[in-house]
C-alpha cells in the first residue's frame, strides 16, 4: 500500500509532454478536413524539413490514429505520395493562432472523380469509397476535437467536356453534405483553384476554375484558395513541393479571413 501511495505522488512531480488529441483535449484541438484528388494528397517531392513534426499538428493517420504531423500526410497511393499543401497550411494556423492542437484529417484520393464524393461512390483505381471513408474518418476524428474547416481541391478528373456541365451542382451538393455530416452550417471550406500549366488546359480546367470561383463566392462561410503563379513538377499536373507549400499558406490565409 505505502509503494503504491509513494508511485502515485512521484507521479505528480513527472513533467508531462503537450498531449496528442484525446477526449478530455476536445475543445482544444482544432480538425481540419483535408479533401478531393492527387493535388490535395501531395504529389511533391519530399525533402528538407517536410518529414519533420511541429509541437501541437497530428494527422489522423490510415489506421486512425493520431501520430504527430509531417509529410506524406496521405496514403492514397503510398508509392507516389508526397508533399501537398496540408502541412503548410496547418503550419501557417498554428504560427497566427496558436491553437493547443492542430489535427489534421486526411482523406483525398488520386485521380477521383467528384461523382465518387458521393455515399455509396467508388474508386476502381484504389478500391476505395471516397466519401464513406472520410465519414469514418470524420467520425473518428470528432472524438478528438472540433472540425473548424475543410479544405478541398479537386476538378482535374472533371476537366472534360462531357463532365464540366454538371460540376457546379455536384460541388454544391458535396459542400453541404460535409456541412451536414459534421453538423455545422456555417463550417468554413476553402476551395481551391486546379493549376493551368498549358495553354490547352485553359480551356477545361479554366471552365472548371470558372465554376469553382462561382461556388466560392456565392456560398456562404466559403474561400477561394487561387492557384495564380503555381508551377508543376513537370507532368503539368501536379504541383511542385514548393508551389504546394505556397498552396498550403494560401489555404491558411483565405480561412482566417473566414473563421475571423
């Protein structure tokens, strides 16, 4: 009885690390839903200070558990993830706001078309069902702490004639049933605009940044992230790591205009 009375109040004297998100740490983390195709997942290459943590950021990782932060953030296709912009966003909302904990939720899926953002939708190419699997992921997440935005980039795989026609609406829709599955009208999302790397591409990812730009302005608590100056890494569809990282920032920027 004396030892375990003694381990106890040695026990009150143990410096304690910043705990990771738990219950009793809810109210004091803020979730970030991060969303859509390859150009949200990271497709960057990886270097320098990408694969180290920050005190305060955790990702909720593939088997759901919080681990501290650092890039690849996603798993989608594990033998092509990289560096994306979610890092560097939560970089930047941790730096101005200082929150206790920043988690991140990754749920973006190379290549998805945003008719698989949709109950029941699935993905051949990675034997996924995008939306159902963020709900999960949301669900898991929200025991943790509260969701005070999303950020969402998607629209390459929509980026043809037959697709562009119904986009709006289809965006539109997914908006509000992230609203409705976190259970807040008025959460933030940011959108962000696909890059234009040739002059062809102006003419279907130019439409779908025309609707995504429309959709931003017109809906409520919603930001646009633009992609003006961005370059690729060369395939004239992926960002860079470095234009990610300034996408990430971007990101942050447009949301504290929304959550302020």
């Amino acid at each position: 009885m004396k030892k375990i009375v003694c381990l106890f109040l040695l026990s009150l004297f143990i410096p304690r690390t910043k705990a990771q998100p738990s219950a009793s740490t809810k109210q004091k983390t803020d979730l970030y839903l991060l969303a859509g195709q390859s150009n949200m997942s990271g497709r960057g290459a990886l270097g320098g200070d990408d694969t180290v943590s920050v005190p305060g950021i955790w990702m909720l990782n593939k088997e759901g558990d919080w681990v501290p932060a650092r890039d690849p953030l996603h798993f989608d296709k594990p033998k092509i993830v990289g560096v994306g912009p979610g890092f560097a966003f939560a970089k930047e909302m941790m730096s101005v706001q200082k929150p206790a904990n920043i988690g991140l939720v990754p749920c973006a899926v190379g290549g998805t078309r945003i008719d698989t953002w949709v109950p029941g939708g699935y993905d051949e190419a990675t034997h996924t069902h995008p939306y159902d699997d963020a709900l999960i992921r949301i669900r898991k997440a929200m025991e943790s702490g509260v969701f005070k935005g999303i950020i969402w980039h998607q629209g390459e795989s929509d980026a043809n004639p037959a697709l562009i026609p119904g986009y709006e609406a289809k965006l539109r829709a997914l908006i509000s049933r992230f609203r409705q599955a976190i259970g807040n009208e008025k959460l933030p999302i940011v959108l962000g605009e696909l890059g234009i790397f040739k002059e062809e591409q102006k003419e279907t990812k130019g439409r779908i940044n025309e609707i995504i730009r429309k959709v931003a302005m017109t809906t409520p608590y919603c930001g646009l992230a633009g992609s003006t100056g961005l370059t690729d890494r060369g395939d004239f569809t992926h960002f860079d790591e470095s234009s990610a990282k300034t996408f990430g920032k971007r990101y942050a920027d447009v949301m504290l205009t929304i959550i302020r």
